[in-house]
C-alpha cells in the first residue's frame, strides 16, 4: 500500500496498469485533507503527453521505479476530467472517478488538497505527523477489487498457400473432311464431215487429266488469355478461449458455522 513515505518517489514514475501495460508518468500527487494520505496521481497520457488523467493509487504498489495500479489502461483513458485549476478536487468530482473506476471512497473528507512542490510535500507531511489521534480514521469499511480477464481478439496476415499458371503442351487428333476434285475422261462419238484424214494410218490423241489432293499445314494462333486475380473474401470465425473472472462473497463470523 502507498503511505506518505513513499510521495517524495512517486513523482515522474511510471504508472503501470493491472496487465502490466505502461499508462502515463506522474505529475502531480494529491492528498487526503487531514490525513495527507497519497490518494490520486495526475498522470500525462497520450501520444505526446498532453492528456491528464486521474489514477487511484490508494492500492497501488511501488517497485523497480513504478507504481502498479488495480486498474486497466482503458478505464484510465476513459476517466472523467476534472477541473483544478484552484489546486482542489471537489467532493462532487472524486466521488465520479470513484463511480468510474467502481471503488468505494473510505471517507467523505470533503475537498482534497494537490500536493505541488517540495517543500509542500513536506510540509504536509510534518502536519500530518501532528494530527489528533481522531484523524486516523474518518470511518468503518473494507473493500476488495475483482479483476476479470477479457479476450482481446484481431487478425494476422499468414499465407495460406499458391496458385500457379503452368502451360504444357499437348498432342491431340483432329479429323477434317476436305471436299477434292479429279478429272475423269470420257469417249463421245459423233459423225464426221469433210475430207478425211490420214486414212488407214496409225495415230494417236491424248489428255491430260488432273485432281485435288488434300495438303496439311500448321499455323499457331492466340485463342484466349488466362491470368490469376486475387479477391478477398470474408468469413465468419469462431474464437475460443479461457478467462478468469473473480467473484466476491461475504463471510459472517457471527452466523453459525456452516452457513454462509
């Protein structure tokens, strides 16, 4: 727990949430009137360190130059603002961090001075080393904080796998009917008139006769161009996982044993 002996280290520490994640640095302690007891930490957030944020550092613990805090980084970031600009918080203002964090303010001390300097610090200190007894303890409570562990679920890009165009070539049979034309001769016979010829002679007359012949020939020609596109698709998956999540009971000692 954080007491006074530990104010004087607590500035510009770093104030780590409860999954060990770095929230902000300390700027600004702020104590219980009365008691002068560490209750919040002003701590800068931020990308550049320009937001201020409220931190409960009542449960805090303190090692290796940092302060672990019972709380998320999330609940930080999304914690009220408060305004104190008159170096005070309102009763009114710590009891909406109180609500936000879900915790249970010991006492109702009304407004609570920031501690801004050295020598405040001590000062504040030496005044509560002379408070009555009476200021030790506004009133009678406890309180416990339950943490619950949540699934923080994204993506990663992986290969899947590859698709590739390979080309082979391949033998393949193709008949086609060619229509061909050939020449036939045929004897026509018809009178003849006039003078004749070399009669009784031996003589001869021929033709020349002609056909089609079927001729193969190859040409290559593009017929279609096939490439490879990428679509992405989405699918619904379903995630598992196990948390753990604290619950509370209460425990008389006054009841009989046994019944709870």
């Amino acid at each position: 727990m954080i007491d006074q002996t530990h104010v004087e280290a607590l500035y510009d520490c770093d104030v780590i949430d409860n999954r060990g994640e770095k929230i902000g640095s300390v700027k600004q302690i702020w104590l219980e009137d009365g008691t002068g007891k560490p209750m919040w930490a002003e701590v800068h957030t931020g990308l550049f360190g320009l937001r201020q944020s409220f931190v409960p550092i009542q449960q805090g613990e303190v090692a290796g130059g940092g302060i672990t805090v019972p709380v998320s980084k999330e609940q930080v970031k999304d914690a009220p603002s408060v305004h104190t600009d008159d170096n005070h918080m309102s009763d009114e203002e710590q009891e909406a961090l109180y609500r936000h964090y879900g915790m249970i303010p010991h006492a109702k001390t009304g407004e609570h001075d920031r501690i801004d300097g050295r020598q405040e610090r001590k000062r504040a200190a030496m005044e509560n080393r002379e408070q009555p007894a009476r200021h030790g303890r506004r009133d009678e409570g406890a309180e416990v904080t339950l943490s619950e562990e949540k699934l923080d679920v994204g993506t990663r890009n992986v290969e899947a796998g590859r698709v590739r165009l390979v080309k082979h070539t391949v033998t393949e049979q193709r008949n086609i009917t060619v229509p061909v034309t050939h020449e036939e001769v045929r004897v026509v016979r018809e009178p003849a008139t006039g003078q004749p010829g070399r009669a009784f002679a031996d003589e001869q007359a021929e033709v020349t006769l002609h056909r089609e012949e079927p001729v193969v020939q190859k040409r290559a020609e593009a017929t279609e161009r096939v490439r490879l596109e990428k679509n992405a698709v989405t699918e619904q998956r379903d995630v598992k996982g196990e948390v753990r999540k604290e619950r509370v009971e209460v425990e008389r000692d006054d009841e009989p044993r046994g019944r709870r």
